[in-house]
C-alpha cells in the first residue's frame, strides 16, 4: 500500500522521541559500552530505540520492527520499521554533530520511506517514494556533477570496508582525483554523508559492510533528491542487499562510478560474494 500521512505522522513523532533521548546524553555521560562485534553503543542508542519501539508496539502492533540494538520483531503486514538510533556511534562519542538516527519503512522488502534526523543540530531530511526529499520541511535536490574527475567523494572509513574493498574504492579515489587537486576523500559522517549529498554538497558516498537498518533509510532521501542508490553491482537497494552501498548524486555518472570501483589492476570484481 502506498505511504499514508499517518505513516508519514509516525515516522516524524519516532524522530522526535529518539532526538527527546539522545540531545541530553550528547557531550555527557553517555555509558560507553563495546558490543560483541567490537562496535561501540550507548545508553543514548539503547534508550532511543527502545523510545521507538514503544511507539510502534503501540500504534503499529502488526508491523515488524528491525532494530539495531534490539534486532528483529516478526509482522504480519508485510510491512517493517527499520530503526538506528545513532548511525555514527562513535561520531557521537568524541562529540561530533555529525551521527544520525535514521528511520525506514520498507514494504515486502523495497525502502518506501526513510528520515535521516540529526537532533542536535536539528536538521531532518525526509524522503517518501515518488516525492521530492525535503529537508526541514523544503524541497532538496542533488547537484550536476559534469565529470567523475573532481567529484567529492565521501566514506566513514575504509577501516569499516568488508575485507578486499578497499583496494575498488581507491580506485574510485584515483578516478575522481585525475586532474583535480589531490585533496582525497571527505572521511567520517556515517548517515550525515547521505544527506550532504541529497542536499548537494557531495556527489559520491561508497561504504560496504553497511547492514539494512544502515542503509534502509537512505534509498528514499537519496533518490526523492534525484539521486542514484545501488550496490557496487548497480543493482537497487532492497532487505536482501549485502552491504555494497554507493549513491551518485548526478545519475548520469552512475556506469563512471561503477567502472572506476572495479577497475583495480584491470580486473572485474564481482561484489556478490558472501562475508
């Protein structure tokens, strides 16, 4: 079924339940803890995804939940509620404004609606399926990007890849980087670099290593700004994707970028394996 205002309604009040959490915790005592993958998390995270999750039980008994802290609810509808309380936990912990909740609702798989919501600094984009992306409240778009030579190109941190990326990412490094001041990539920003880019500020975000309720969110700010997201493969963005993600702000650079992500010692590269 198509994205209702009440949908819509509820994914703005489960924004400003997990912002009504974290705000207070951000440059204070937050409770750092590493979890068993070595990834960090904080009360900030816990508590924000369990303010969310109580909100959809109670509105939204019978739809599933994909959390990050709190894992998987089974739904009935067809319908899941993909939520990260802090995407860029560390960004968070050293003090940086520059992490974000994000919020999706996927139906039978495909992101119909994401938000990318940054409480401190109180910026909010919005992205629904066949509409314009807004960012607090007004249209946003992607800017042209003319040439893969000297476009921005933006990662939290090859140190995050899945193992053997790293080597196709600077290959995209080095095409962007011909005939361009060699400045390298804008590193750090998790969730922050997809709104960036939906707002024109970037032109190019590649991770790998991403899980769903990373990347969920992002398809509909992204592509409702004019922008492309796929995988490494470009391929589109569903629950069954593995983590490759990559949005181009100027679609029209899209087979550029893939190009340039396999050529490493020209050789193809088939993302399709398993981690």
């Amino acid at each position: 079924m198509p994205v209702s205002q009440a949908d819509i309604d509820l994914a703005y009040r489960l924004a400003d339940v997990a912002g009504h959490v974290i705000r207070p915790y951000f440059r204070g005592a937050f409770g750092l803890e590493t979890k068993g993958d070595q990834s960090p998390v904080t009360l900030a995270d816990k508590e924000a995804e369990a303010a969310m999750r109580r909100l959809l039980d109670a509105e939204r008994s019978g739809d599933g939940i994909v959390g990050e802290e709190f894992g998987e609810k089974p739904g009935v509808t067809g319908r899941q509620w993909v939520l990260d309380p802090i995407d860029g936990t560390r960004s968070f912990t050293v003090g940086r404004a520059i992490f974000g909740t994000l919020i999706a609702l996927i139906e039978d798989g495909w992101p119909v609606l994401g938000i990318i919501d940054q409480p401190v600094q109180r910026e909010r984009w919005v992205g629904i399926a066949g509409r314009d992306t807004l960012f607090n409240g007004a249209p946003t778009r992607t800017r042209l990007c003319p040439a893969i030579e000297g476009a921005i190109v933006a990662t939290t941190s090859p140190h995050l890849f899945a193992d053997g990326d790293v080597p196709h990412f600077m290959s995209l490094v080095r095409a962007v980087s011909k005939g361009a001041p060699r400045q390298g990539p804008v590193y750090g920003g998790d969730c922050y670099n997809y709104g960036l880019l939906a707002s024109g500020h970037l032109d190019i975000v590649a991770e790998s290593g991403l899980k769903l309720y990373d990347f969920a969110a992002l398809v509909p700010v992204v592509e409702g700004a004019g922008g492309r997201m796929c995988d490494w493969n470009g391929d589109p963005l569903t629950a069954a994707s593995e983590g490759h993600v990559l949005a181009i702000g100027d679609p029209a650079r899209t087979d550029e970028v893939l190009e340039a992500l396999r050529g490493v010692d020209g050789h193809d590269h088939d993302h399709d394996h398993d981690h």
